[in-house]
C-alpha cells in the first residue's frame, strides 16, 4: 500500500479570506509521492465536483460475482454500482471498497477452495446500509493457463499501474511468443510486444473504471484472451466529500445535535470526544463557529491529514493551527479519527 498518495500545500495566511482551500481554492501546488515519483503529471484542480445530493436514495447492485458461481482463480475482482448521498460507502467482505462515480471495485478477495461467502454492503454516513451476499465456489482442478493480474486494484488518478502475465504451474509448452494489451478499454492495444519480459505499465490519467484485456499466445497455440478491472478514483471528489462532512459535523454542533455529531467520529474516536461533545450544552454554536477552516493536508487513500487555521483574534495576518485527521472506515466511509 502506497502510504502517500497526494500532497497539497497553500499559503494559510494569504488563503485566511478565501474560505478554505481544500475546499474551493486551488493548491498552490501537488506533488505525488508513494508510486514512480516524477512520472506522473498532475491531474487537472476541479474546486466544485458534483457530488450527489444528501435526498439521494441508497441502492446497490452487485455485477460480479453472480450467486452460486463457480470459478478457478485463487481470488475475485468484486464490482458493481450503487448509488446514495456523499461520502456513501462500499465494503467487500468489512474491507473498503474503491469508488469512482457510480462504480465500486472491491480490493481482491481471495478464495479457499470450496464453498465462499462473500459479502458487499453500501453504508451511508448516517449509518444506513444495505447489503448483498453472494456464494462462490473455488475449484483449483478449473484453474487457468493464464491470468492477467496487477500490482493493486487502483489509486486517485493520475497512476501508473504495473501488470503482470501469470502461467499455471505445469502447463505444456509455457513459453509466451506475444502479448498485445489494451490497458483501457478503448479496443486499441497499447503494447504488443514478443518480448515477455517487457515491462507492463499504463498511466491512468482519468478518473473512472476500466477494464484492462490482454491477448497472450504461447508456444503452439492459440490466442487466450483474459482481463482484469482497474478503478481510478477522483480526488477531488474525496476532498470535497471530506469537506462537506466537515461542515456537517459543524451544522451538528451548531444545532445542538451531538449525539449525531459524535456519529461523525469513527468508532474508536468517539470514547475520546464523547464527554466534551456531550457536555457543550448550549455552546455548541460558539465552539463550531470556532473549529476555523481546512488549509492545507495529504490525503492517501485511506486516510487525510488535513490542517484546520482560525485568526488570532486582535493580530491580523496570524492564525493558529491545528490538525484534523480523516480515516477512510473498513465500511468505505470517511469519518474524523482526530481532531
């Protein structure tokens, strides 16, 4: 897991009458660190992403795997759509799914031989959910000859993405004569080599899901066509969706709501706040209007460190600083870890 994903850094003081930067003013810059540093270009700042309204109805549909399927791959790429208000998120078997608009990727679930239960549930941050279970059944005797596998399901676009061509063990004549790889589903190949040692690397420059086919020949016999799904996910999505869960925490405090405030808070940091927040009585209004506003951060892809500034009253110009840190929950929710 790349711990760093993206890093974003602005001026607190000249962006103090801006608002708050992660949430509406652009980074003075953005670099990338974790994954082929300095390879990758920054994607376009979008300050306003759409995201979905607060009224909109929780739905999941899983598209792979069916009920009762058979397969001979030691895991599965679980996907699908779902739809719900922002900051919705998707699970596969209590791990954090990958999103990008209406689509989800599981991260890989990998299978015991025999029968398998693989459960995919969407939750809201309100703590709605729904969930669907699905049985598969592992038969190593079905493996096949070749499988098309990656080094991870995905990242915040733009990524590079390594792939990798994988024999079964045993099978007759394995020498791969070529390989002919369309990396993003426009149904141009992007690398068709005879070299099969060649390293397989695409830059994934937009968000959004693609699904990856490679046609491998070995020695002697035909063409074998096989694939994998790749999920590159919207950063500016993410931190707007942090924002706006920012600000509701504050609407939260704001109208005395606390024990929904706390719901705002990950499960292991709510014993922490649990006692302040229930104990402001009628000062929640002045502790809100006090939290001040996200400047600067990382986001990584399960978990943002952001910095929240206030003015210093009676000395313009200077702020006090104080973090505020964002964890993506094992359900794909973002809620605040520590504050």
């Amino acid at each position: 897991m790349r711990v760093l994903t993206l890093f974003f850094l602005t001026c607190v003081a000249a962006s103090a009458n801006a608002g708050s930067p992660m949430c509406g003013v652009a980074p003075v810059g953005v670099f990338k660190a974790g994954f082929e540093v300095g390879e990758v270009a920054p994607a376009p700042y979008n300050p306003s992403p759409t995201l979905p309204g607060d009224s909109t109805p929780q739905a999941l549909t899983v598209i792979y795997p069916s009920d009762g399927i058979t397969v001979g791959t030691s895991s599965i790429e679980v996907h699908g759509t779902f739809a719900g208000p922002s900051n919705t998120g998707i699970s596969v078997n209590g791990v954090a799914a990958l999103q990008s608009g209406t689509k989800f990727l599981g991260r890989s679930v990998v299978l015991e031989p025999g029968s398998n239960q693989v459960l995919v549930r969407v939750t809201g941050a309100s703590g709605a959910m729904q969930s669907f279970e699905r049985t598969v059944t592992y038969n190593p005797a079905l493996a096949p000859d070749i499988e098309l596998k990656a080094a991870h399901p995905g990242d915040y676009s733009p990524f590079s993405l390594r792939f990798f061509v994988a024999l079964r063990a045993g099978i007759p004549n394995p020498t791969i004569e070529r390989i002919r790889i369309d990396f993003d589903g426009d149904s141009v190949f992007d690398t068709d080599t005879t070299d099969p040692t060649v390293r397989l690397t695409y830059l994934y420059q937009l968000p959004g899901t693609y699904l990856a086919t490679a046609e491998v020949t070995l020695a002697g016999q035909a063409p074998v066509t096989v694939t994998r799904r790749v999920l590159a996910e919207d950063l500016d999505v993410t931190r707007a969706s942090m924002c706006k869960e920012f600000e509701r925490f504050r609407s939260l405090l704001a109208g005395q709501q606390y024990t929904a405030a706390l719901q705002v808070f990950n499960a292991d940091a709510r014993p922490n706040y649990q006692a302040f927040i229930e104990g402001l009585g009628s000062n929640g209004a002045i502790v809100a209007n006090g939290l001040g506003s996200i400047v600067e951060g990382t986001i990584a892809q399960d978990a943002a460190e952001l910095i929240l500034a206030r003015p210093i009253p009676g000395d313009p110009g200077r702020f006090r600083s104080y973090p505020l840190q964002f964890s993506r929950d094992s359900d794909g929710v973002w809620r605040i870890s520590a504050l």
